[in-house]
C-alpha cells in the first residue's frame, strides 16, 4: 500500500485557508484534515472533535510532557498541538493528510518529517485581508488591528514553503490547490506502488 503524504498549510487569519481546505476536501477522495487540540473555548458553530479537541491546559500541558504531539505553540494566548499517533495511523492506511497550523509549527514539523509537502496560502492584498476579518463580525477593531498585526508578521514566513497559493480567486485557488495534491499522488514513486500488478502486466509479454 502507498504511504499517504502529509500536507502542511499555513496562512495568516483571514486568507481563506479552512474554506480552501474544505473545498479541496469535497473533491478528492482518501483526504482528510487532522484536528488539533486547543486550549481555546469553542466558538459558536464548532463541534469538539470535528473543529478541534477542546482540552483545559493542565490536560494539554500533560500531554506535551507524553510527547503525544508531533509540534504545539501558543498563539493569541491559547495553546495549539497536532497529535502524532493520528496522523502516522492515517499516513500508514494510505490517507493524505492536511494539517492547518501557524509558520512556527510548520516549521517544526518540517524538521520531524521532511518528505510532507509545505504550502502558504496568501491574500491578494492587505486591503482584502482587512476586509475578510471585518466581515466575518467576530471581533471588535482592537482585535482586528491585533490580527493585521499578527498577519503581516505570519506572512513574511511564505517563502519557508514549497508551494504558494494566493487566495483572489477562491475557484482559481481552489484548483490550484487540489491540484497540488494531484500532481503529488502522480509522481512515479507513488504510481508504481498504487498500481505495481497492472505495471507488472504491462511489461510482460506472452507469445
């Protein structure tokens, strides 16, 4: 069986990246997002276990003292972790898988698995970022300005990463996006294990 490969996604607040993701994810099959564990309180709409695993600190504290995560950070106060045992049973079954975290644990999961595939997701403009975070009516403007902040500092990081794909279009990135993934799934290492009798009986000629 082919070993999935594990994307990692980053992008600044506001740039599009989990609306992406579940776009990508509605148009190809044996690709699924790991879920995270936070230390953050749910917001209206999320379900734990699907959006996160919500945890209080003491728990995410001992759980980084087990070494049950593959990289954890803190960010605007709260505590963020991708468990390992998911994803290595999930990479093992052939799955691709998506991780949505910050530079800082991009840059940490690189150094513990160097054959994923890095991706930044970027805005088109400054302009259009601010607009994103305002529409979406969730924050007072000290927190927005706090994000623009945080996403200027977020996005001088792109080019840690392999590939880059700047949300304007939310079709147009969409494709490029999916086709990433599909580009990764055709490389000849890929192929020749997913399809090694079919090749073998190709080459073999009976007179």
């Amino acid at each position: 069986m082919t070993k999935g490969t594990l994307y990692v996604i980053s992008a600044a607040s506001g740039a599009g990246k989990t609306t992406l993701v579940s776009a990508v994810l509605a148009r190809l099959d044996d690709l699924e997002v790991s879920v995270s564990h936070t230390t953050r309180a749910a917001r209206e709409g999320e379900v734990d276990g699907v959006n996160y695993h919500f945890v209080d600190k003491e728990t995410f504290v001992e759980m980084v003292e087990n070494g049950e995560f593959f990289e954890s950070a803190t960010v605007f106060g709260n505590m963020y972790g991708t468990s390992r045992q998911h994803i290595q049973e999930q990479l093992l079954k052939g799955k691709d898988v998506i991780l949505e975290i910050d530079w800082q644990g991009a840059r940490q999961i690189r150094q513990l698995m160097s054959d994923c595939k890095s991706i930044y997701i970027a805005p088109p403009t400054i302009k259009a970022l601010r607009e994103r975070l305002t529409s979406r009516g969730q924050d007072d403007d000290a927190v927005i300005e706090q994000r623009m902040r945080e996403a200027v500092s977020e996005m001088s990081h792109y080019a840690e990463f392999k590939y880059l794909v700047i949300n304007d279009d939310f079709e147009v990135a969409t494709e490029n996006l999916a086709a990433i993934i599909l580009s990764e799934r055709m490389l000849l290492e890929h192929q020749q294990l997913k399809h090694a009798d079919m090749l073998s009986q190709l080459l073999t000629f009976d007179d």
